[in-house]
C-alpha cells in the first residue's frame, strides 16, 4: 500500500488543514510526521519555552489525529534522516506539507529536503496555509489576492485517515534534552488548540471590545489583546479560521456604537499585517542578517557593547519603563506590541546596539516568536528599511503615558518601592537617588536625552547620502505595500507617516 507522508510543522492542528486534506485525498495510507530537530533548537533564536509550547501543542494534535484514525509519529533527528529512514522501509510514495516561512536554519533545512526528495524521485507537495505567496514577483495585487484566499472556505478535516498498523508514536523530549537552557517562564501561555480556541471565545465575545482603545498599555493590553500570537505561529488554530470567526463577530456587533465594531477591524487588519510583514521575509530571505537598506550596515557596531547588551538583556538598564518590560518578557513569555517596539528602539538608539545583537534575545524570549514577523520588524523599529519613518522612543514619556499609575513598573521592580510616583520613570531626579542607585537599582546607563538626539543625527545622516532614495525606491517596489483600499494597508516608504493607529503597525494579537 502505498504511503504519504504528511509532515507537520507550523501547522499544528487538523482543521482547516490543506496538506492533511490533499494528503487524505489520496488512496494509499498517510503517515503524520512531526520531527524533532536537536540542530533546530539549538539554533540561537529559540528557547525551551517555545519547545514547551509546541510540546502541548503536538499532545493536542496527536490526539486528534488518533482520533481519525493515523496516529501522529514524533522521530528526533535530521530532518533528511529521518525522511530516508521512513523511505526506506515503507512505500513512500509522495511527501505533503505546508509551505513556511521560518529562520534560516529552516529554509536551508527545506533546500536540503527538496534536493532530497528530487534524488529518489519524490514528490513533495507543498501548499499555502495563509495569504503568503511563494515566488512572488511582485507586489502588485497583493493585498486583494491575499484577502480572497482568506475568505475561501476553510478546508474540511477528513472523516477519517487511513493509517499504517502496528507505528508507535514515539516521544516527545524534554527542553533539557534538546540542550535548551534553564526558561522556567512561569508565566508562559500554554499550547495546544484547545487552549487556543478558548482564547478565540473568550476574545469575541468579552475580552475584544476594548482592544483597539487597551492594547497600546501592557497592563490592559495583557487582558484586551487577543493573546492567539502563539497560536497563529504554531498554527494550532489557522488564521483563515481566526479571521472568519472575526468576522462573523463583527457582523452581530454591527452598529451597536460601544467599541466592538473599531477594535475587529483593528484586529482584521494586524491578521493582515502578518501576512504582509511575513511576506517581506519570503521574499528576501537575507532580512535576517542583513539590513534592508544597505546604507545602514555599518551604522552600529557588529560586536556590541557587552555591559549595555547585558543590561538590556537583564532588565536592569536603570530606566524602569524598560527594565519593568524586559523582566516582564522574561516572565511571562509576552509582551504588547508597542512595548516591544519600544524595547527595540531604546536598544537601538539610546544603547546603540546592533539589530542582530539584540534580536535573538527577543526570539528567544517571544513565545510567539515567527520569523517572518520577528526580523522585518527588528529592521522597522531599529530604521535600517530606508523606507519607514525613523521612530525613537523616548522611555520617560512612554513610562508616563502608558503606564500613568506606576502599578505595571512597580509590579516588575520591586526595588523602587520606596520612590514616589513623580519620581518613578526617573528615580535619579528623587532626592534619595543616592540611597538606591548603584545600589539596590542600576543607574541609568545613559543620559536618554542625550542618547536620543546622537542617534537621531547619525541615522538621519545615513538618508543624506547620496543614492539612498534610489535604493528606497528599489526597497518600495518589492516590499511595500500598494493600496490603503480597506484601510488596512498604506505604503511603507518614508517619510510617510501613517493614520491613526496603524501608526504603530501594530501586530498585537
């Protein structure tokens, strides 16, 4: 009989599932993969809270899959290995799998199963499972294709698969295993569909209506944002899925004027600008280790400064809105969008720290980590896209207005329990400074104002140079979006600045 395998990925789930539709399409039996990749998690962008997440995530899925009758098998090792070895004994007769759109590691991992499965004559079939096109051309006509596929009806979960007797499931390791670091996170979120599917519930029909107004604070924005981040990037529930109940929710609350209708269309268009940010990465790889605009390499020293890296890293760089936002990362797993631009600007400017010095931290410390998300967005906040407007947060001002009563700061450092609260974002203004900084809480490890406006005059010294434009122009012909038809989208070239909220093009889910 012959034998497709089905390999999952980022795609941890059953319904609205194409490969698992395709590959129970055929008439032979389907083998469900999940390999565990020990070279993978190794890689310095990922960390034992994610593995521990997709861990939940594939208990979930394994028992839906039994429940259809092809019991999901766990094999750990090289991704080619592994692939030769189920070959080798069994008909195999074609491999099915979404397309996606991860690290590097994983796109050369795909080229070596790609030339793999060329070598023995094996089909591998790879689908869509959002708007993002493989070997795009160009932009144009983006947005709309993107939104028709999204609006298809999800994909049917077969009845049943026919399954190979007599496979043992394998297991699945533990994060110390796979040599992942001490991550205890304990408040990490926790995986599977089921768990994802209650966030969807509780979303639509409590916690959503004040999203558009609560997700710019990390106190509110924890409770009003939709928390599904980790799901869409496991795929343990589809974002076709996400946005259609969306949308059926946002029809019911039509009209009613009490906030409902403004925060669904916000969440509508941050599902979009996943697909559009991850589409940035499909297409140029390189954004991983490479600045988009070439003018800015160089910019910032490649090897960082050990001291302030570190500070960053630990949360103790002596301004609290930033230290309270780091500690509350490491914590909890999550972080809101703005917050998590800020932690980027403030190390990109004020701390002067290269973009691919401080990313792997934040990937490691995202549960929610997705490549295609991750380092386009790295490159917007840090201004090395040339076509995006130069954002320099200001972590004073940010402290102030998004956390106005101290209880976020206070809760993440308790050591400044003694300041009072118009000393709380700049406790070296507080008369007892000198009892507590340096001592039970960092000085600061530069003057911000200062830091702010040396950074602002090197990075716009950069767009200066001659021939920068035409590289910007380059950049908006492949990257940038075309059309704010819906609302949704609006070009991404600089100076451009864009309305209201898409200001922040925000992706808090």
């Amino acid at each position: 009989m012959d034998v497709t395998i089905l390999w999952f990925k980022r795609d941890l789930r059953v319904a609205d599932h194409a490969a698992l539709a395709l590959a129970a399409a055929g008439e032979g039996a389907v083998l469900p993969l999940y390999i565990v990749e020990p070279d993978y998690w190794r890689q310095p962008d990922v960390s034992a809270r994610q593995w521990r997440f997709a861990a939940e995530s594939l208990r979930d899925l394994g028992q839906a899959l039994a429940g259809l009758g092809a019991p999901l098998q766990v094999v750990t090792g090289e991704a080619v290995e592994v692939l030769e070895g189920l070959a080798a004994r069994l008909p195999v007769t074609r491999l099915v799998s979404h397309e996606e759109t991860g690290n590097g590691w994983t796109y050369a991992r795909d080229r070596r199963v790609a030339a793999w499965a060329r070598g023995r004559g094996l089909p591998w079939e790879e689908v869509p499972q959002s708007g993002v096109v493989r070997r795009l051309r160009r932009r144009d006509g983006w947005g709309a294709a993107r939104d028709r596929r999204m609006r298809a009806p999800p994909v049917e979960t077969p009845a049943a698969l026919r399954g190979l007797p007599g496979l043992t499931p394998g297991v699945l390791p533990e994060a110390r295993y796979l040599g992942l670091g001490f991550d205890p996170c304990q408040g990490r979120q926790r995986g599977g569909r089921v768990e994802g599917l209650r966030l969807l519930e509780t979303f639509l029909a409590e916690r959503g209506r004040d999203y558009r107004r609560a997700m710019s604070a990390p106190l509110t924005a924890a409770t009003a944002c939709s928390r599904l981040s980790p799901h869409v990037a496991l795929g343990t529930l589809s974002l076709r899925e996400i946005g259609r109940a969306a949308a059926v929710r946002r029809a019911e609350v039509r009209g009613q004027g009490d906030g409902w209708e403004a925060s669904l269309k916000s969440f509508a268009s941050r599902l979009a600008w996943r697909d559009h940010f991850m589409q940035k990465l499909e297409d140029q790889p390189g954004l991983e280790q490479e600045c988009l605009h070439p003018a800015y390499e160089g910019l910032r020293p490649r090897a960082p400064d050990p001291a302030r890296l570190a500070a960053w890293e630990r949360g103790e760089t002596g301004l609290p809105f930033v230290d309270a936002c780091m500690r509350a990362l490491i914590a909890t797993g999550w972080l809101n969008f703005r917050m998590r631009a800020m932690l980027v600007s403030v190390a990109s400017y004020h701390l002067w720290l290269d973009w691919r010095a401080t990313g792997p931290h934040l990937a490691r410390m995202f549960t929610d980590y997705e490549p295609g998300i991750h380092w386009p967005r790295m490159q917007m906040q840090a201004g090395t896209t040339g076509i995006n407007t130069i954002r320099i947060y200001n972590p004073v001002k940010q402290g102030l207005e998004q956390d106005p009563t101290g209880a976020f700061t206070r809760e993440w450092l308790p050591e400044l329990a003694e300041v009072p609260d118009p000393f709380l974002q700049e406790p070296w203004r507080w008369e007892g400074a000198g009892r507590l900084l340096a001592r039970r809480y960092p000085a600061p490890v530069v003057d911000v104002a200062a830091a702010g406006r040396a950074a602002r005059t090197a990075v716009w010294a950069v767009r200066a140079r001659v021939g920068f434009h035409d590289e910007a122009a380059r950049i908006v012909a492949r990257h940038a979006s075309r059309t704010d038809r819906t609302g949704v989208f609006v070009n991404d070239r600089a100076p451009m600045r864009p309305r209201g909220d898409a200001r922040q093009l925000s992706l808090d889910l």
